[in-house]
C-alpha cells in the first residue's frame, strides 16, 4: 500500500463466480474490519420501536369503538409503513458503518476454462499459517479458499487435497467426487503446529497428477493451486536437494526442477494468504543451566527470545509458570531482528516432575510464545560409582562430594562391579564406571538401554581394563562406547589441549587458565581410536601429542562419555612405579568430573523437551506375567483428546512409543504402573517463526503468485481509489435514505419510533 | 327575541365554570351571563294578566315600560304579566361511562359539562314560569322527575344530577321509544348525550319522540380529544363502558381515527336533519351560550 502503513487490510471472506465458463475467485474485505463491530448497532432502530412499545402511556376513552374500527381498517397498513421505516433506519446504520470500515473487493484469480478439470489443492499447514492479525488466520483463510473453491466448482471437477506440514500428507483423493463432502472435509482440517515439508508436499502433487482415476470420466486437465503464506523458510531456503525418500530414495532434485517439472504437466497458483512485513516474537529456548534440580535451592532458568520484524519491541512481558501457576514475570526490550536473554530463579519444594513454562506477550502469532520444559527435581542427585578396584572410585566420588556432607546435592554410591548386576540403574542419575576390568554382556545391556532412556554413563580407564573386552562394545549396531581402545601408551606429558573449549565439558575452564587444566599431569593412558563412522562422537580434550583423552558422544537419549585414564591413583605404571597420572590430586580434576556429571545426566531432561513431530518413546517395566503389562497405557494430548500408546516387545523388554506429537504443549502418560503420571513437553519449532516472506525473484517462475497483500504503486492507488470510491457510494446511499426516511416518517405521520 | 349574543361573558366559559363549586351557582351565572349580553330581555310573558313591576334594565323592550308609573316616581318600571304557557322542556341527560371521559384539554368532563347545559336550561326555563322535567338514562332510566314549573324544581333537578353517579352503557334507542310513550304532552325534548351507542337503533328512538310530535333538540357533546384525538406518544387506551383496552401508536391513526368519527357524525347529523330535529355538536371546551341560544332558537320557534 502507497502511502499508508503497511499491513492494514485483513484476511477477508472470499467467494467464487462461475462467469463465461471462467472461475473468478474474488476475495472482499475491510481495510478497518474492527468497525464493522458497530454493525450491531443496526439492531437499535428494532430495540427502540420494542422499548418505545413498552413504554406507553395510559388514557381512558370513550369514543373507543371509533379507535377499533379505525385500528381494524389499517392495521396492515401501519405495520408495513412500520417495517418499511425499521428497514430503512436499519439499513441506513448499515450503510454507514460498511462505509467507514472501507470495504474492498477484487480478483485473486480468473482462470480455469469450460472443460473438467483436476484440481490439486495444497495447504500449506506449517505454524506460521496460525498468524492471525485481527480476523482470521493464514490457516483458516487459506481453508476457506479451498472449500469455496471446491463448493463452486464444475459437476465434473475432482479434487486432490493435500496438507503441506511436516511430514506433508495426503488428505483427499481425487476419486472422492462430492463436492459437498470434499467442502467440508476441508473446512475440518486443523492447524499442525509443524514446519512445511514442501518436498515432500511436490512429491505428493506430483503422485496425485500421474494417479490414474477408477473413474474413467475423470478429467485430463490438471491445475495446482497452493495456499500458501509464501514463508521464506518454507520456499526460498531450500537450498538443499529434495529427496522422495519412501518412494524414490535414489533419486535427488532440487525444488526448482521438481517445481518446472510439474509446471510442464499442470499450471501452477500461488494463492498468497500471508501479510506482509508481519512481525513475530518468539521464545526461542528454555534451559536451566544447572546440571540437576533439586529441591529447597535456588534454581535459575533461561530463556532467549527472538524479535523477527523491522522495528523494535519494547517492554515485552515474558512470565514464567511453574505448574501452570506464575512464579515470575520480567520485561524486556527486544531490538529489532534480534534476541534478548531473560533469567528467573525458582526453588522447587517437592519432588517430582514439575511444568515449568514460559510466556511471552502475545503477539499475532501465539503458539511460539510458550515453551515449556519438564524438570525432574530430586531430592538428591543419585550417582553410581562402579570400582573396577579398590579406591578406584574414591577420587571421584570425593570429586561429585568432597565434604561427605549428608546435604549435598550430590550423593554418590560406590560399589563393586560385581554389585552392578544386581542394582536397579534407572534408580541412579549418572553411572561412573571406574577401571572396571570387563563387562559381560548381560551388564553392557542393562548399561545401553540405560543410557538410551537418557541415562549417562562416565567411562574411566585404568590398569583393570581388558581392553577386547571394551572394543567389543565400541562395534554394533548400537555402540555401547564412543571410542575403542588401541595401544596403551606410557608418555609423560603435561597439560591437556581444551579445543578451544568447544564442547560443554571443558566450556566452563574457558578463561580459567589457572584452574589446572592446561597443567594436569598424564604418564599412563590408553590411546583411543574414534571410528570414522561415528560422526555423532565428540573430542572433547587432546593430549599434547593429539591423542585423544576425552571423548563423549550421544547414545539414545542419554550420553556417553570416556576418559583414557584412571580416575584414581591406583593404577601405577610398573615401569615406573608411577601412578598413571596425578590428576585426581589436581586442581582440574573436581571441575571436570563435576562437568562430566552435568553433560552425562543432561540427557535426563532433554527427552522430557522435544520438538513437534518428534516420537515419545520409553520403556516399562518387564510384565511379571503374560498379558500385556500396560494395556492401559494412553497419551493425553494438549488438545484434551486421549491416544493408545502402541507398545512394542524388545529384547531388553516393552518399549512404549507415540508418534503422533503434532501440536505443542504438555503430553502426559497415563496407566503407568503404580498410577504415576510422566509428562512431556513439546514444543514448536521457531524455526517457522520467522514470518519474512520469501522475495518474489526468489520464487521459480512458474509459479503464478497472486495475493493481496503486496502490489505495485499502480495497485495500491488503483485499489485505495476503488476503496474510496466504495465508501462514498455507501455514504451516498446512506444520505439519500435518510432523505427518504425523512419523508417517509412526515408521509406516515410519525417523526420517530 | 333575538336569537344571538352580541359579546360573551366570561362566565359561559367552560374554564371560568371549572373553578366554581356547585351545579346551582353555575347554572345561574351561565343564564344571567347569558341574559346580560342580550339586546332584549327574555324575561317577558306572553299572557296580558299584570303579575308585577320590574325596574328598567337597559336591553328592556320599551314597550313594556309602565309610563304611568313613570309619570308618578320619574322612574322606569317594566310591567311583568302572568305568563300562560303550555311549554314543556323534557331535558334527557345521559349519565353512561362514556360521559365521564375528560380529555387533556378539556376544562370539564363531558357529564359535567353536560350537567351545566341541563341545569342552565332548567333554570332559564323554570324563570320563564314553563315546566321543566329531567330524566338521566345510560343503558336504561336511571330517574326521572315529572315536568313542574314549581320553583322548588330546580333544586329537585339540581340534587338528582349531582347525585349520580355514572357508570354503564349507553342504550338510547330502546330509552328514547320507552320514554316518548311516557312524555304524555307534547313539548320540547332537549337530549344531552355524546350518543356513543348504535346510530339506526338511536335514531328509530329519535323518529318516535317526532312521532309524538315533540320538538327534538340534541345537544351532542364531545370532549376536544375525542374530535382531534391530539395524542402524540404510544397510548394504552382503556375503553370506558367495557371495550378493553389496546396499545397503538396514536399518530398514525389519528387521520383514520378522524374518519371514523366524522363520517359517525355526518350519519347522526344527517338523520337528525331528516326528522327535523335540532342537532348541535357541542365541544366541552366552547362557551354554554351556544347550548342557550339553541335552545332559544328552538322555543321560538315553537311559540310561533
């Protein structure tokens, strides 16, 4: 628009004319729509002629039979002149208020030709369609687009309708030939809270017009229409390949050519349904730094919001709810295209799994204004410290509680490995495995399907090891160990090469040079070889020399971290009579085991915070018997609709799985043995957030965009001269109805009602 | 006789009668007001028997004056004669509900109103020494009191119309035929009466009165409302003697209303002039010196 600001017409009702063989979709709107709430005050001509009939005077008369007869003769009379006088105040009121609220109308598209044609109608289902800016959103406009389209269309049209949310699906066939019903399919379509997936959206056009009909009237023509908010991430980001991977994996095209392929078999529309320079906050990451929570300590939270629109948002009020019930709220400025940092401190009095969420202001769009996350709070933070040997496991547990203090946070329990077969691991936060010889498989098992529900397990090496042993569970299909073992080395060498502090381990020592890191002494170690396949395997610190002496890679959901020496000072080197290393009396040793904690037991809190789309899956408890041990189990979805939970027998025992995490919010299991709850949270990916509109050069050309929002100069005048024109009019007639009203009011002998 | 008042006393207006308590007062102020705007007395016998002297009052007819009398005092005395008259004034006043309705504008109800008229004819017709009877009617005879030129009549008449109380239908036809068998000499039928009932039925009761060979004089009273039906709001009117009540918006029914009403009036009219009979729509907010000089009208033009 020239000459006013940006954005202010509305998503408007849009109807469809068959004219001249032609479909004409007009779309019609109010460039204030908020006035046209003073519509309701066309109901106070009718209110006032009602009131004023309860509110009569009283007369005794005489001369009444005169009254009756002249009532009797001209009671129609007087209630049509009645009606006639309501009609017009009515419509007078009417004319007025439409007037100001600058009605508009225009094409969005004219085409299709007189024969029977193959629609493929595409709604883009990503969140960013929910944006709503006072009227109805992206979402709900592009649906009722597509159903007018499809309610006016030819006896003989079919219609293909697909839904482009991640993963795209197909919602209607074109062997569904009631219109009625395809209408009204449509209309029931609900809003994913997913990204675009418009790879696989052009793979299911493409699937949809090489389909053969079972009906063999079925029209030859194809046209493919998308509603569409034309996101730039959905549209001009995709710079990687499109891949069909269920039906074609080989096969690798970008969107260009998948796009002019399909305009070769069918013309392609663009049906623009998004605003805009639309603006949009979003809460981009809810964390809490500290490595565990734990009741009755001040824990902190953070979050980073996220300004996506060309002017600055000021005084943005952010709340944090704990349970559903605030606990804290601040205000922030957010710049312009820029992220803000906000922290809250909470201190948790119960254990258990607690909501802890944060809200933003709203704003047009609101479903990346919360996120949410579920914080397991302990009353203290259990850890298992396996020793491979006497005192291996000293120094760490001293480490995770140098005090021995009954109130630590922290409380380590040290056993023999030959105790670990006989200990409940998922009672345990994180496991230290200290110079532990071997372990069998039964026990490598227990260790795996622990650490992929989230657990973490901390490998510490020593003169115990049996080195085949530990190899053999660094290969598989699923890798106990990030690393296998290879020589053992004996090279004294002091300080360790951080990495430039890149991984979360060793991040903290970043600018603590003096906190012994870069001093810590190793003589004795196994060189550890990181398998090329294992792209997800992280060095986290070097020898001198290279070789690795940290490593930690992600295992399930939990973590895996190994060290290439001991832990302790047990294990001595027998040419020397040395210990392997000193580091457990070094300043360094205390942090990185701490570190080493908080990375490993992380993977605690990140199951219970997943992205849409993401399956939920956990294990349950062996069934003591044969049936099913959980056959009541069911998933309550934010939306408040509950769903079987599909559970599936493993040879580590059942494993419960729900897929269906399509919106956001807090998913809770239910029928867990013992009646415990276990809630997730779910939460958008704000990658859709970003509502910048992908710039039309951007776009294929053989797309055919046609939208309201942007124009030429030449448009806009054009359409606020032919808004303005519409306006007059209106108050034109508005003005020569209350003439008439006027005349008619003296005509029929009343002034008012 | 003249047949027309020169000026009118304030005392014939309705508003000035509003304010004075006592059907007796009223009656005598409206005929000496009345009489006091005459050109010529009407208080002059037609019989040749002396009854009195009466001083001079300018207006006198000099015909009259006693000269001989004149001669001896230097002062001008009327010679009063005896009258003998066979004149009979039946005044029929109808006491229905309907009667009772007074208007927004309207100073008197038209029963009061009325009431005025009736007494105000008694009383003229009672010092003119002829007879006068009364009879009050709704939807049969409430009273009636024989004709008598008595001069305790007025007093009987005056106590009888103050004593009622209205409160039915109207009925004129059957009354009108019942009460021409009663009248067994002929004579003046004065009706006060807004004749809210069937027109045929009241005019069949009408003709037998003519009949009779009584002179007929209808007096219709109407309250101001009832002919401009002025009201401007949505009115709930209760319709007296029994008709409901109805809600309507009074403005635009006012010219219908004042259709209904003038072709009603234009019927009795019509009917009256057939028989013969003096018909007068009387408004309660006009001066009584209509209703006297009517009824004047209609004496001479008996005596005649």
């Amino acid at each position: 628009m020239q000459g006013k600001k940006p954005c202010p017409l509305h998503p408007a009702p849009c109807i469809l004319r068959q004219m001249d063989n032609h479909i004409y979709l007009l779309a019609f709107g109010f460039t204030n729509l908020a006035m046209l709430g003073w519509l309701a005050a066309a109901a106070a001509p009718l209110l006032i002629h009602l009131w004023s009939r309860h509110r009569f005077r009283e007369a005794p008369w005489a001369a009444m039979q005169f009254l009756l007869a002249a009532m009797r003769k001209n009671a129609r009379r007087m209630q049509l002149q009645q009606w006639l006088l309501l009609a017009v105040r009515t419509l007078i009121i009417v004319l007025v208020v439409l007037a100001v609220a600058e009605p508009y109308g225009e094409p969005l598209l004219a085409g299709g030709s007189s024969t029977p044609t193959h629609h493929v109608l595409v709604i883009d289902g990503s969140y960013s369609m929910a944006y709503r800016d006072e009227g109805p959103s992206r979402f709900e406009r592009a649906r009722q687009l597509a159903a007018a389209m499809v309610r006016l269309g030819r006896p003989a049209d079919t219609f293909t309708v697909i839904l482009m949310s991640k993963p795209a699906r197909s919602i209607l066939d074109r062997d569904v030939i009631d219109h009625a019903a395809v209408a009204a399919q449509i209309e029931a379509l609900t809003q994913p809270h997913s990204g675009a997936d418009l790879a696989g959206a052009l793979t299911l056009v493409q699937e949809a017009l090489s389909a053969k009909s079972e009906n063999r009237d079925a029209p030859e023509r194809h046209e493919v229409y998308f509603f569409t908010d034309l996101q730039r991430s959905t549209w001009a980001e995709q710079e990687d390949k499109v891949q069909s991977a269920i039906r074609n994996p080989q096969s690798e095209i970008s969107t260009h050519d998948r796009i002019s392929e399909l305009s070769r078999r069918a013309p392609l529309n663009v049906i623009d349904v998004g605003q805009p320079q639309a603006a949009n906050s979003a809460v981009t990451e809810l964390s809490s730094p500290g490595a565990f929570t734990t009741v009755n300590r001040d824990i902190a939270f953070e979050l980073a919001l996220r300004h996506f629109g060309p002017d600055p948002r000021p005084q943005c009020a952010v709340e944090l709810l704990v349970d559903g019930v605030p606990v804290g709220e601040q205000t922030v400025d957010l710049p312009a295209g820029g992220d803000a940092a906000v922290r809250f401190t909470h201190r948790f009095h119960s254990t258990g799994g607690h909501i802890v969420s944060v809200r933003a202001a709203g704003d047009g769009l609101s479903l990346d204004d919360v996120r949410s996350m579920i914080v397991p709070v302990r009353e203290v933070v259990r850890v298992l410290c396996v020793a491979g040997r006497e005192g291996a496991a000293k120094y760490v547990a001293n480490a995770l509680n140098p005090s021995q203090a009954g109130d630590s946070p922290i409380r380590p329990i040290v056993v023999s490995e030959g105790d670990l077969a006989e200990l409940e691991l998922s009672d345990f936060d994180c496991i230290f495995m200290c110079n532990v010889a071997q372990l069998i498989s039964n026990e490598a098992e227990r260790l795996r399907r622990y650490a992929e529900n989230g657990g973490g397990v901390v490998f510490f090496l020593g003169d115990r090891v049996v080195p085949e042993s530990y190899n053999s569970l660094a290969d598989g299909d699923r890798p106990l160990l990030p690393a296998s073992l290879s020589e053992l080395v004996s090279r004294p060498q002091f300080g360790l090469d951080p990495l430039g502090y890149r991984h979360a381990i060793v991040a903290p020592f970043r600018g603590q040079e003096r906190a012994g890191l870069l001093t810590t002494p190793v003589a004795r170690y196994y060189r550890l070889d990181v398998s090329e396949s294992r792209m997800d395997a992280q060095l986290a610190v070097a020898l001198p020399n290279g070789d690795p002496f940290l490593v930690a890679a992600p295992l399930g959901r939990g973590r895996i971290a190994m060290v290439a020496t001991d832990g302790s000072l047990a294990s001595v080197d027998p040419a020397t009579g040395e210990p392997w290393t000193a580091w457990p009396t070094w300043p360094s040793f205390l942090p990185i085991v701490r570190e080493l904690l908080a990375y490993a037991a992380s993977g605690q809190q990140h199951q219970w915070q997943q992205p849409v789309g993401t399956p939920l899956v956990g294990t349950l408890p062996v069934a003591p018997r044969a049936e099913s041990p959980s056959s009541n189990l069911k998933m309550m979805r934010p939306d408040g609709e509950a769903d079987a939970i599909s559970i599936q027998t493993t040879p580590a025992g059942p494993e419960w799985s729900y897929a269906a995490t399509d919106v956001g919010g807090i998913y809770s299991l239910r029928g867990l043995p013992g009646g415990a709850l276990h809630d997730f949270a779910v939460n958008v990916d704000t990658v859709e957030s970003d509502l910048a509109k992908a710039d039309p050069q951007e776009l294929p050309s053989e797309l055919a965009v046609r939208d309201t929002w942007q124009r030429t100069a030449d448009d806009g005048a054009h359409t606020q001269a032919a808004k303005a024109g519409w306006s007059a009019s209106l108050l034109w007639a508005g003005l020569a109805l209350l003439f008439l009203e006027s005349f008619l009011a003296w005509q029929f002998g009343r002034g008012a009602i | 006789m003249p047949s027309a008042a020169p000026t009118i006393s304030p005392l014939l207006n309705p508003h000035t009668l509003a304010n004075l308590q006592g059907l007796e007062l009223r009656a005598r102020r409206i005929v000496e007001g009345y009489v006091a705007g005459l050109h010529r007395s009407p208080y002059q016998g037609f019989s040749n028997e002396f009854a009195e002297h009466r001083e001079y009052a300018p207006g006198d007819d000099l015909r009259y004056v006693d000269w001989k009398v004149f001669g001896k005092s230097d002062r001008f005395y009327l010679k009063q004669f005896e009258e003998e008259t066979n004149l009979i004034c039946y005044l029929l006043l109808d006491t229905s509900e309907s009667m009772q309705y007074q208007g927004p504008g309207a100073p008197l109800s038209k029963l009061a109103y009325g009431q005025c008229a009736a007494a105000s004819l008694a009383y003229l017709v009672l010092h003119q020494r002829d007879a006068v009877a009364l009879v009050t009617f709704d939807q049969e005879v409430r009273q009636l009191i024989r004709p008598s030129s008595s001069p305790t009549q007025l007093k009987q008449l005056l106590r009888v119309m103050e004593e009622t109380t209205p409160a039915r239908k109207t009925r004129t036809g059957p009354i009108f035929h019942d009460l021409a068998e009663r009248f067994a000499r002929r004579g003046i039928v004065v009706i006060i009466s807004d004749l809210f009932d069937d027109v045929d039925a009241m005019l069949a009761g009408l003709k037998h009165f003519r009949h009779r060979r009584h002179d007929v004089i209808i007096f219709h009273v109407l309250d101001p409302a009832e002919i401009d039906f002025p009201f401007q709001h949505v009115t709930m009117f209760k319709g007296l003697e029994g008709l409901g009540e109805v809600v309507t918006e009074p403005r635009g029914l006012r010219a219908a209303y004042q259709q209904e009403v003038q072709s009603f009036l234009k019927r009795v009219r019509t009917g009256c002039r057939a028989q013969q009979i003096d018909y007068l729509t009387v408004r309660t907010d006009q001066p009584l010196d209509t209703v006297l000089t009517a009824f004047l009208s209609a004496r001479k033009k008996r005596i005649k």
